[in-house]
C-alpha cells in the first residue's frame, strides 16, 4: 500500500484537517475539564463519606457491611480519583498542545501533543485490561464459591 507521504516524511495538513483537529481540541479540553470536576468531586465525596461513615462507626451504629471504616472507603476514593487523574492530564494536555501547535505552525509541538494523546490511550487501555482482570478474576471466584456451595 503506497502513502502520500514525500521523502522527508512530512504530512500536510490541509484546511479541513486544520478545522476537525482544532474542534477535537476543544472538545478533548471541554471533556478534561468535566473530568478534573469530577475528580475534585470524587476527592471530596471520598472525605464527607468516610468522615460521615466513621463517625457512625464510633457511635455504635452500623455503617457499612463487611467491617469497612469509613477510613477504607475514603482510600478507595482517593485511589480512584488518583487513577482517573492521569488519563485526563494527558489528554488536556493534548488539546492544549495540539491548539498551540495549529496556530503556531509547530511541528515539534504537534508531535508532542500527539505523544500526550497516545499516553492517554495507552493509560486507557491498559486500565480496561487490569478491570477486565478483576472483573473474570471475581466471576471464577464467585462461580468457585457457589460450586462448593452446593457441595
């Protein structure tokens, strides 16, 4: 299969290709940013829930199933705030760099900004493989545990 590509492996961007790459970069950023809130709403739900499921701990009453602090749940949330926060930076960072590098004419930003989005979905990837882990993971678990369950 032959490419349009010249000896010097440039590509030019045409006006169309200019127009969708910056509506990607606005609509990456608009995403990143719900993204960001949703972190920050995530780290502050985390707080309220654990400091409200351990005080409910330390009053006698029954907070949540299995023994969980409200200590655990907040490190849960945190921990899934922290995991989100990547993907996210990677891709604000992309419609950033990929705006700047349009209106510039920056070859170097470009790749960099390109770099950013393959980092995202790389990130991406590599999180749905780990939960598609965890989830065939607890199913062998759960279909073990009825097994010798009616045993």
């Amino acid at each position: 299969m032959k490419t349009n590509l010249s000896t010097e492996n440039s590509l030019i961007i045409n006006q169309n290709t200019y127009t969708i790459l910056l509506e990607t970069a606005r609509w990456s950023r608009l995403i990143a940013i719900f993204g960001f809130v949703s972190i920050g709403l995530m780290v502050v739900a985390g707080v309220v829930m654990g400091t409200i499921f351990t005080s409910m701990g330390v009053m006698g009453m029954q907070s949540l199933p299995l023994g969980i602090s409200g200590s655990i749940l907040t490190f849960f949330y945190l921990l899934m705030a922290a995991l989100y926060y990547f993907p996210i930076k990677y891709l604000y960072d992309f419609s950033r760099k990929i705006k700047k590098a349009l209106l510039e004419s920056d070859q170097m930003l470009m790749n960099e900004a390109f770099l950013k989005l393959k980092a995202h979905y790389q990130y991406i990837g590599i999180l749905l493989l780990v939960m598609f882990c965890v989830y065939a993971f607890s199913l062998f678990v759960g279909l073990m545990g009825a097994v010798f369950n009616m045993v």
